[in-house]
C-alpha cells in the first residue's frame, strides 16, 4: 500500500472525522486528504489566539476556500488559563487540553491532529491531552514521518505548501517559566517578520528568555551579516521589544532547535 492509501485506511475507520488545523503543513495535508476522499464526513477546526501566527489563520481559510472544506474558526481559549500563561515545561499538555475540549464541544465527530511519526521522538506534552480526549493520530496509524507527509501535500497538488517551514506556535519562543503575554507574542512575530524582509533567512526563530532577546539565524544567514548589517537591524529589534515592555538587550545567535524550552525548569 502506498503511503496514501495507508492514511485512507486509517481514515476510513472512522464515522466523522474532526481535524485540528493549525495552519501548518502537517494538520493541512491530512485536512485535504480527508476532505477529498470523504467530503460529507470531514470538517475542519481552526483555533485563533495570540499564540497562532496571522499567516496561518490565513493560509488555513485560503485552503479551505479552495478546497470547500466545511471550516470552523474560533478562539480555543487557552489564555484564560492560569496553568497555560505561567508557561511551565508542560505548557503545550494546557494549550492542547484547551484546544481539544474546544473541539469536542463544537463536534461529535472523531478527532484527529496531524502529528507524524517524527513527533512521537519528542518530548510533546500535547499528546497527553490528546490520549486524555481520545484523540487519534491517522499520520502515525499509517507510519508516515515528515518527509513522506511532504511527499504526499505534493502529490495532493499542494504546491509551495509541500515546502512550507516548520513554525511552532508563537509561545514556544518564550523561554520555559516566563509568563505568555499577548503583546510580547505579537513582537516575537513582528520581529521575525522584520528579520525575514531585510534578509531572507533559510530560519529564524525571536527567543524572548530572561537575559534578553535572542534572534536565532542559520548559520549560513548569521555568518553573512556584516557589522553594519547587525547594529542596524539591533536597532529595528530594539525598539520592537521597547515597545512591548522588554527593556533587555537584542542579541544575535545560531538556531537551536527548540532552544527556549527548558526542561530542567
């Protein structure tokens, strides 16, 4: 069986099925598969808040606009958890228990994500919640790993969206015990959308940690900027982080997968 058959299978062992969007490669490729094959069984579940980048909410309703996806957006209310905005190590275990709940009482219809088989070699709180809302997990019932998801968002004619960039919500740039502030979020996001316009990096990550601000580049991207280049975008991101209330220096630094998480916390 092909990797597509697979997900079908898994898929098709379902009544209803529910899909948790987050805009992201993952959860839009198994959005589309499920949709095609069973469009009167499929809806779509979008959550908005101040951690889900804007591009995302966007990109999830221009695919669904294209597509016909029955989509549901709504806000899954995680920042009026106490647990969730104290950003402790299992903080994704808080945001995902807000998520699905949300879901779960908006359809009675299976849920599914769209975590693969990478994901399950990590250390991902969320997927505490999602055995504690019975949520299933078509992506692993197939045996499909990240590249073969990217394989199949091309053979669903996907286009771009085959190559799009991991990009964790915007609270996982927050370094593990600082508290989830909405306006810190929305300069995390407006400080790597500066950082992408003036120089096109392959990855960028804005680490809010207690010692300051870290802008995180590929080491190619890093190790092309000039003197000049940093102390003027220094700048730029300074008065960003002025503005949201972080009187800390702006440094730069390598990527670092995952970087703000401190499990010794």
């Amino acid at each position: 069986m092909t990797p597509l058959d697979r997900l079908h299978a898994a898929l098709g062992s379902m009544d209803g099925i529910a899909v948790a969007v987050s805009g992201g490669i993952d959860s839009l490729t198994l959005a589309t598969a499920a949709h095609r094959a069973w469009p009167g069984r499929a809806t779509m579940h979008h959550a908005t808040s101040p951690a889900v980048p804007p591009e995302a909410t966007k990109r999830t309703r221009a695919l669904a606009a294209i597509e016909g996806w029955r989509l549901d957006v709504f806000d899954a209310g995680e920042f009026a958890d106490p647990a969730y905005r104290a950003n402790p190590v299992n903080r994704c275990f808080f945001c995902k228990t807000s998520l699905y709940g949300a879901v779960a009482r908006r359809t009675t219809q299976q849920i599914v994500s769209g975590t693969n088989l990478d994901d399950l070699g990590e250390y991902r709180p969320g997927l505490d919640a999602a055995r504690a809302h019975a949520v299933r997990h078509p992506f692993v019932e197939a045996a499909i790993d990240k590249s073969a998801v990217r394989a199949l968002a091309a053979e669903l004619g996907l286009g771009a969206l085959a190559e799009l960039p991991s990009a964790p919500c915007l609270s996982s740039r927050i370094e593990t015990g600082i508290r989830i502030e909405a306006p810190v979020l929305a300069m995390v996001h407006d400080a790597e959308r500066l950082v992408t316009a003036r120089l096109s990096p392959r990855t960028v990550r804005c680490r809010v940690r207690a010692a300051g601000v870290v802008i995180e580049l590929d080491a190619v991207t890093l190790a092309s900027l000039d003197r000049a280049q940093t102390d003027h975008l220094r700048t730029e991101l300074q008065l960003l982080a002025d503005a949201a209330g972080l009187r800390a220096p702006v440094q730069f630094a390598a990527y670092r997968n995952g970087s703000a998480f401190l499990v010794s916390a």
